[in-house]
C-alpha cells in the first residue's frame, strides 16, 4: 500500500499508513521503511527520505540492498549532492551491502542530475571494474549526464560503445543526445541523428519531436518546424505547451511578432494552459517588435489568472522597456519585482546597464538619489574609483547615464552577483557611447577594481598597450570561445565597436581576427569559383568595419601570391529586402559609408539592397593600385602627451599580410 501510493505521489497518505502500521505493531521492518523512503524519494522529498533513513537506522531497523538503492535513487530525484550519495555508498558497503546495477545507475543519475560528467565517468569506470553488467538504463543515464556536461563528442562514442556491448539505442538515448546536440548549437548534427534514429526504425516520443521543432524554429526553418509539427500529430501525438512555447520564442527573436502573438491565439484556443516560459517567450516577441504595451497587457493577463510571476518574466518585461527605451518604467517594474521578494538576478541588471549606456535615456539624477546604492550619495564601494566618477559629474551634466549604469553594476555586486559575459558586454557599450576617450578610461578603469583581468584587457587594449596586454587577452578569448555563440558574438561585437569607436583601429582588426580565428561568427568569408563573400550581418558596426579591411588584405594577398579573383565579389550587411534578422539599418549605411571613405569600388546591389557587390576585375584594379595598401592598413590613435597616464605611442606603420593577421608570423 505504501509503495503504490508513493508511486501515486500520495506521499502524506503513504505516511499515514506507515504510522497506522506502525501503531499496529506491524510497520517497523525494513519493506515499510523502504516503501516510504522511495515514496518520498519518487516525489523529490530527498529531506523527508533521509529523515525516514535515519529514524528507520535508530529504530534497530537494518538498511538493506533494496533501501540503499532507494536512498540513492531518492538523494539523484531530490537534487542532493553527490558527495551525499557517495557518503551513503561507502556506509552500505561499510555494512556488508554488496552494491548491484540498480546502485550504480542510480549514482550516475545524481551525477547526471548535477551535470557532473566527469564524475559520471568515474562511476561507470568502477561499476566496469567491479565486473557489474551495464544496461539500457546505466548508458541513457551516463549520455545524459555527459550531454549535459556538453561533451557531445564523448557521448557519440558512448553511443557506439553500447552498440559494441549488443545493447541498442532506444528513443530515450536518441531524444537525449539529439537535445544535446541543440542546445549546444550543433543543429545538423542534431537533425542528422533525427534522421538516423527513423532510419533505425525508432519511433520517435514527444522529447523528440518537440526538440526538432525547437532546433528548426532556432535556424529560422519555419516551414519544417511547422512540418514536424505535423509529422507529430500524425503520431497520435498533439502539439503541447512545450512545442508552443519553442515556435513562439523563436518566431519573436526572429523578429516575426505577428506569427508569435498568432500561436498565441492558437494555443488558447486549443485549450492549452500557457505557462510561466510562454508567457516571457511572448513579452520577448513583442519586445523584439517594439510593442511594450502588449507586452505590458500580457502581463496583467498573466498575473489576473492568479499565476506568481517569477524572475524570468520579471526579466523579460524589464528589458523589454529597457530595448524600448522606457527605463523609468523598467525601474518601476524592478521596483514591483524587489516588492514580491523576488531577487533580480544577472539577467536583469544586464538589461538595465545596457540600457542606461545608450544614448538619450534621459536618465535623471533623481534616480541617482533613490537607487539602492548611490555612487554619488552613499559613497562608493571602493574609496578609489569614486574618485574618478565623482570627476565625471563635477565635469560635465552628459555624463549621468553612465553614473547609473555604474549604480546598477554597483547593486548587482552588493546583492552578490557576479558579473559575466553580457555585462562585460553591456559594459562595452556603455563605453562607445562615451562622450571622449578620457571618460571611456575612467569608466574601465572604475570596472577594474570590481574585475581586474577582465576589464583590465579592455582598458589595455583602449589604451594601445596590447603588447602587455594581449597574453592575457588570448586567456580572455579562449573561455570566450568555450561560451555559446550568442554570448561570445556579443562580446567581441562590443569589444570591437569601443575600440573602433575611439580610433583604436588596429587592435579592432586584431580583436576581429582572434575571434575569426575561434569561429565566432559562423563562415563569414565564403568562397566559391564564381564568387567570394564577406557576411557581416551578425557583427556589430566596428566589428564589420574592422572585418573589411581583414578581407580586403586577404584579398590582396592572395593577388600577390599570383592568384585570380572570381568574377562576383560581394559583401552581405543582412539589411536588404531578405533581411536574416530584424532591426534597423544601421549597419548598413556605416558599411556603405566606410567603403566610399576608402574608396573601394563597392556598389548597392541590384536586386538586394543589403548586399555590395563588385566586379573581381575591378576589385583587382583597386587593390593593385599602389595607393590602396595605405587606405588599407589600420592605425590607432596617437595619444596627446598631456593624456591622463597614459603614455604617448606612435603608431608603427607597416603591411600586414593576412598570414601574419590570422598566425602571427612575420616576414621581418
């Protein structure tokens, strides 16, 4: 009775009738105690279960395999550590208890349930040293745990490895490394394993059906994804909130807020209930279009069906005010979120940070005043850095933006949490919009005494001293890499807009190389025998600008090795009439303007409007031209000598190759 409640979720019921039992006399041996440490365990009450264990060891009552294995499996459901668990491991054997399969599957599982992939290795390791045979379930937990810790590649040969052992993939190690495959960005792969599964003869679930959906709502392959979802329903199985919410948020951050707000309509129409996720992927639809008053009435809609509102949606309205330009009203919805006692997490600062290093917030000293830590009013952190906002005020009313963007960084570390990538990023913004060169210095400068490394790159990098810099800078770069490729295009898009922006024009196209070198952005130089193209649509203004001249040296070294060029040149800024993403045209003029300021013979494309295009043979004229090395070739600025410590550095004048850009060799 115990155990078929418990694997109803009839927990506190279980409880009473193992209380009735016990009253009885009956209820105190190993089978009750067991039962109800599983039926706490099934329903992730790890506490609760270990509560049981301990009591059921102070009764006199003996644990056996049959409860180890259930404390284990309770400690992997309720989300306890694996140091828990190993504890518990070493005691069973301690005792006598001879650990099995169903031990050791359930040790993986809590490796999985953490994302230890390393540990889970470990354990399979010593469960194949004990000569213990593996099963479906030992293989499905160990992918997952290794998908989750993204080593794909690892999990592909555990999956071979199985097949080795006569054990076959089912569709639960298909779903999993097919989701893992995604969510790491490796759609082809992913879809590729999608198709090797039905190939296979496996039946794909619902896991399945709704990752694929999600995979080609992410590539912008609406016409699959909605195909899949087809596919789905002609396997008995009808689209769910989770297939919704996948088309709804990649319909919004594809710019298409129309198609969104549809299946929106669609799904209540269907009787599906929305949830928290749906809710934030339709703010951020509308957000993405601008539309924050429909956003703002989704939200009262969301919270007039009594649901809480959690960090994510919170977040998710803030910095959709905050792309609209609504700061006050993004502070005001902080305001509401902080009052339901929910903390805003990195997220929501970033979105504020970024928003106040615009330009024309109109940000206003009241809000200096009354924010919760005021770098003007309450003193600063670090005595130091004050110093150096403080300067900014006394010297110029422009500058109040960046005060409170440093304000908010400032209440992000008071609350304890860490700065990462996008408030770097965020950070970086806020400095080419900077006023003058000197203000962009104080601002790194007042973020170095929260992160040294991090913003001491940037700061050296502004500053022209890459040699000192630019070991470190290469550390910096390469955990960049390992991030996902939103994030690191986002960092080295702004990274390179700073640099760009105050005349740092050479480190710009070294930073640009170093992140073409780790593949940031996906192909940008694409080559074919009839055409060779530049994509600049995922990059930012500097970034792009940068990445010209980066390809026009290339160019121009593949002339002198003897080489032709093909007929068809071309250069894609994303902004034409078939548009890869939404937005305004920004891009765009700053490309066509940078190349009338060089001179490239460049011109608007006839039928595409966001594409560039040139004859080869003009182009070869061009750059053959003794005169367009010089206009090639960028320089940083050269610092006055009164700059505030900083030293005077000359500009070293010499032809780059693209070899010597890309590898860092010299010909001397």
């Amino acid at each position: 009775m115990i155990s078929t409640l418990g694997r109803l979720g009839k927990v506190e019921i279980a409880q009473e009738v193992f209380l009735r039992s016990q009253k009885a006399g009956f209820g105190n041996n190993v089978y009750a105690y067991s039962a109800l440490v599983s039926a706490y365990g099934r329903s992730g009450r790890c506490s609760e279960a270990l509560k049981v264990f301990q009591s059921m060891k102070k009764a006199g009552c003996k644990p056996n395999l049959i409860t180890y294995n259930t404390i284990i499996d309770a400690c992997g459901k309720g989300g306890v550590d694996l140091k828990k668990a190993l504890e518990i491991f070493d005691e069973m054997q301690r005792e006598g208890v001879e650990p099995d399969r169903i031990t050791f599957n359930s040790l993986i599982a809590v490796c999985s349930r953490g994302s230890l992939w390393e540990e889970s290795q470990r354990v399979f390791s010593e469960m194949q040293r004990r000569g213990i045979e593996q099963d479906i379930f030992t293989y499905n937990t160990l992918i997952d745990a290794v998908c989750k810790g993204g080593q794909m590649d690892l999990a592909a040969n555990i999956m071979v490895s199985m097949q080795h052992k006569s054990i076959t993939p089912n569709v639960v190690t298909y779903s999993t490394m097919i989701d893992g495959y995604g969510k790491l960005g490796r759609f082809e792969e992913a879809i590729s394993l999608y198709h090797q599964m039905k190939d296979a003869g496996i039946r794909p679930d619902r896991v399945s059906y709704n990752t694929l959906v999600d995979i080609y709502a992410k590539l912008g392959r609406f016409e699959e994804a909605l195909s899949t979802c087809k596919d789905m329903e002609r396997a008995g199985l009808k689209a769910d909130v989770v297939t919704y919410n996948a088309l709804i948020d990649a319909y919004g951050k594809q710019g298409k807020h129309e198609d969104a707000a549809s299946l929106f309509a669609k799904m209540k129409g269907e009787g599906l209930v929305p949830n928290v996720l749906t809710y934030s992927a339709i703010i951020n639809a509308y957000s993405k279009g601008g539309m924050h008053r429909e956003a703002k009435q989704v939200f009262e809609e969301f919270k007039s069906l009594g649901l809480k509102p959690d960090v994510v949606l919170y977040s998710a309205l803030v910095d959709s005010y905050c792309k609209c330009g609504l700061v006050d009203d993004a502070v005001e919805m902080l305001q509401e979120m902080m009052q339901a006692g929910i903390q805003p997490n990195i997220v929501t600062y970033n979105s504020l940070i970024d928003a106040y290093g615009r330009n024309n917030q109109g940000v206003t000293p009241e809000f200096l005043r009354e924010s919760t830590i005021n770098p003007v009013k309450d003193g600063p952190l670090v005595p130091e850095s004050m110093n150096k906002v403080q300067h900014l005020q006394d010297n110029s009313g422009d500058h109040v933006n960046i005060l409170a963007a440093v304000s908010v960084f400032h209440e992000m570390q008071q609350f304890g949490l860490k700065p990462n990538v996008v408030t770097f990023s965020a950070i970086l913004n806020a400095c080419s919009r900077c006023a003058s060169l000197q203000e962009a210095s104080v601002l790194l400068e007042e973020m170095r005494l929260f992160d040294s490394r991090v913003y001491g790159v940037a700061h050296g990098l502004l500053m022209g001293s890459r040699q000192h810099v630019w070991g470190e800078a290469e550390g910096l770069f390469d955990e960049i890499a390992r991030m996902d490729y939103a994030t690191g295009a986002a960092f080295y898009n702004a990274l390179t807009d700073v640099l760009w922006h105050f005349g740092q024009r050479e480190g710009a196209q070294k930073v640009v190389v170093a992140a073409q070198r780790r593949q940031v952005w996906d192909n940008p130089f694409w080559l074919s025998e009839q055409q060779f193209s530049l994509d600049l649509h995922l990059m930012s203004v500097g970034a792009a600008q940068a990445m010209i001249h980066v390809w026009l040296l290339d160019l121009r070294a593949l002339l002198w090795e003897g080489r032709d060029l093909p007929h068809v040149l071309s250069i894609l800024t994303g902004w034409g009439k078939h548009s890869k993403v939404a937005g305004d045209s920004t891009l765009k003029r700053a490309v066509e303007s940078h190349m009338l300021e060089i001179g490239a013979p460049f011109h608007v494309g006839k039928y595409n409007e966001g594409r560039l295009v040139c004859a080869g043979h003009v182009v070869r004229a061009w750059l053959q031209d003794p005169r367009t090395l010089d206009l090639l070739i960028l320089r940083d600025i050269v610092f006055p000598s009164d700059f505030p410590s900083q030293r005077v550095r000359q500009p070293e004048i010499r032809v780059l190759s693209f070899k010597e850009l890309h590898m860092g060799d010299s010909p001397g």
